[in-house]
C-alpha cells in the first residue's frame, strides 16, 4: 500500500461540506469528498450510516450519484445502543441527519445480498472497525470490481489488516493510504 499526504489528495474542495464534528473528520471527509470529485461514480455504496453525515458530504461531492447507505436493522442496535445512533428516548436515529435523497439499506454487512444492489462504483467503508468486517465488506467491494474503494478508520490495525489481505488476490488496484488521515482508498487500474 502506497503511503501519500492528505494534500496529495485533495481536489476541488472549495464546495465541499465541511463536517469536523470530531477530531480528524475535517480532513477525512475532504479526502473522501476529492476522491468521489475526481472519479464521479454513479452509484455509491456506504457501510455504516450512522446518523448520515457521510451521506451529506457524498451527495455534495456528486449530486448525480444514486447512494446506498447500509447499516444494521434497529433490533440488532438495541443489543448494544452506546455504540448506535440510538436517541435518549429510545428512537432509531440511523440517517436522521441525512439532508438529500438517498436508499437506506438495513441489514448485517456480513450477511447482506449485494448483488440486490449492483454495480456500484464507488464504496465507502465505514462500518464494524474489526478484522472480520473489513476482511468481507472490501472482498465483496473486489469482487464487485468497484473503479473506487475508500475506507474509514483505516489507522486501525485489525481495519488495515483486513484491507490488505482481501486486496491481496485483486492486483487490478493501486491501494494508498493517507497517513495524515484515517482514509484509505483503491483505484482499479
């Protein structure tokens, strides 16, 4: 994995929604933003929704594309809602901050037919932060012969490791990792 600088990466930013609610989700999200800029997909996937801000800064980056966000059914949250946008009162607040059309998708990443929603071009991984999550969601992002695949949270070993050993029989990509961040990303040759 070639290691590259957040400035290395960032193309026409000057519209992109700034989002650094925490720290390091500015220049985090300015990658992700200039990687969709530059590569334009038409359809984007994202695994893990949250609340729905990775949405948001998606469909500004390209407001053409047809986004799927996935993240878990609300049953499955409530087994452990500290780590889920669970509300106070008990509510599902998956996208709740969403602003634009989007599908939302529900369902466990690691079980979930995606070919019900192929081709995608464009994947953005940011779900379960565990070998096992990352292993699957960037084979199947492989398989899928994606043109872009961008993780999230990629400075975490079991997230890196993952990463690396799915790519490891698809040698049709450039992998990168923004040291300054926690984005990693592949290009399809």
């Amino acid at each position: 994995m070639t290691k590259i600088e957040s400035k290395d990466v960032f193309f026409e930013i000057k519209d992109a929604l700034i989002h650094d609610v925490y720290i390091g989700f500015r220049e985090d999200y300015l990658c992700l933003h200039s990687l969709l800029r530059r590569h334009m997909p038409q359809t984007i996937l994202e695994i893990g929704t949250n609340i729905g801000s990775g949405v948001n800064v998606m469909a500004r980056a390209v407001p053409t594309a047809k986004i799927y966000s996935l993240d878990l059914d609300y049953a499955t949250m409530k087994i452990n809602p500290k780590q889920y946008p669970i509300g106070a009162d008990g509510e599902d607040r998956v996208g709740s901050a969403v602003t634009v059309p989007y599908t939302q998708l529900r369902g466990d990443s690691l079980k979930f037919n995606y070919a019900s929603i192929m081709p995608i071009d464009a994947w953005y991984i940011d779900g379960e932060h565990d070998y096992v999550h990352a292993l699957h969601e960037s084979t199947q992002a492989f398989l899928n012969s994606a043109k872009l695949i961008v993780w999230h949270d990629s400075d975490i070993n079991e997230v890196y490791r993952g990463i690396v050993d799915a790519s490891g029989d698809y040698n049709n990509y450039e992998l990168y990792r923004v040291f300054d961040t926690r984005i990693a990303y592949a290009v399809r040759k």
